[in-house]
C-alpha cells in the first residue's frame, strides 16, 4: 500500500513537470 501510495506521488510530480 505504500508503496502504491508513493509511486502515485511521483506520477503526480512527474504530470506537473
């Protein structure tokens, strides 16, 4: 679950570079 969890924050970090 973390881990899923924090790979959705870097996807997110990824969309917004």
């Amino acid at each position: 679950m973390l881990y899923l969890y924090a790979d959705d924050l870097l996807m997110r970090m990824l969309a917004v570079l």
